[in-house]
C-alpha cells in the first residue's frame, strides 16, 4: 500500500498524485496502483519515491516524467527516485484500482496460489470484465505487457487481459 510521509501530504501532494495516471493503464493513478512510495515535501521542493511494477518497467521514466510536471504544474520542484526495494507487489494496488482494473476491461490479480493455478495448470477462476463469468481460458501467458496474460471468455467470446499476480 502506497506509504505517504509529510505532514500536510493529505492537502497538498496527494490531490496531485491522484491525477497522475499509470501510463500503461490511464484509469488507473500511480497512486492506486501503489507504485508511489512515499513522497515528501519541503517548502516548494517535493521529493516522490516510486517503485516500478515489474523491474525494468518501461513506464518508469514516462512516469517519473509525468509527476515533475504535475507538480510543476503546482508550482513545485519535483526530484522523482527509483525504489527497487522491497520489490511492488500487486498487494499495492487499491480496492479502488482493483474496481477500476475490471471497469476498464482488464481481470485484477488472483491471489498468488490461485494465480499459478490459472496461469501454468489452466484453472478456470478468472472472471470475465465483461459478464463476469469464470469460464474463461488462458491464451497466452503475455498479454499487452508483461505484467498482463492474455485470456478469453468462453461465454461472451469477448478477449480480455489479467494482471498478473506478483509478490
């Protein structure tokens, strides 16, 4: 879960960072995502900590990018660090990130155990975004990103990804 550190956080950074979307998923914030983990302040010069999703993430630099110029934006000077340690997992993500995820058509994660039975031994619990049937199948273990499978609604027909579980 996204971890914030300063005292006026609340009324100042955090109305920011909400609108900073994940660039790889637009309905979703860098904070619902959980990939913020902690961002300070002092005076006009924010210092944003940030986690990347899977190592190596290619939405890291867009990402760092897009909150120096939010804040920017507010009138702030921003510096944006890569925390690596401990790794994201997809514990991070919201309830309310979780909600979005399916709203916009891609499966949230299993649980860890759950996510191996789909991903390698082919069970069926991944509900459908779309009629929200678990009768669907995997069709490939990479989706539009690695950090997404590629699966399909035996009911509705319909293709959907599913955020892969990591912790």
């Amino acid at each position: 879960m996204t971890v914030i550190q300063a005292v006026d956080i609340d009324q100042i950074l955090f109305p920011i960072l909400e609108k900073v979307s994940d660039p790889e998923i637009p309905v979703l914030s860098i904070l619902e995502m959980g990939v913020v983990r902690s961002a300070i302040l002092n005076d006009k010069h924010a210092i944003v900590k940030i986690t990347p999703t899977y190592s190596g993430c290619p939405a890291m630099d867009v990402i760092g990018d897009d909150i120096k110029r939010a804040l920017n934006e507010h009138g702030y000077t921003a510096e944006v660090e890569l925390i690596l340690s401990p790794a994201w997992t997809t514990d991070w993500i919201t309830p309310k990130g979780r909600k979005a995820l399916e709203d916009y058509g891609i499966a949230a994660p299993l649980e860890a155990e759950a996510d191996k039975g789909v991903l390698l031994n082919g069970k069926r619990l991944v509900k459908c975004p779309q009629c929200k049937s678990t009768n669907t199948r995997l069709v490939s273990q990479f989706g539009s990103t690695a950090c997404k499978a590629q699966f399909q609604c035996n009911d509705c027909h319909e293709p959907f990804d599913y955020f892969k579980c990591l912790k």
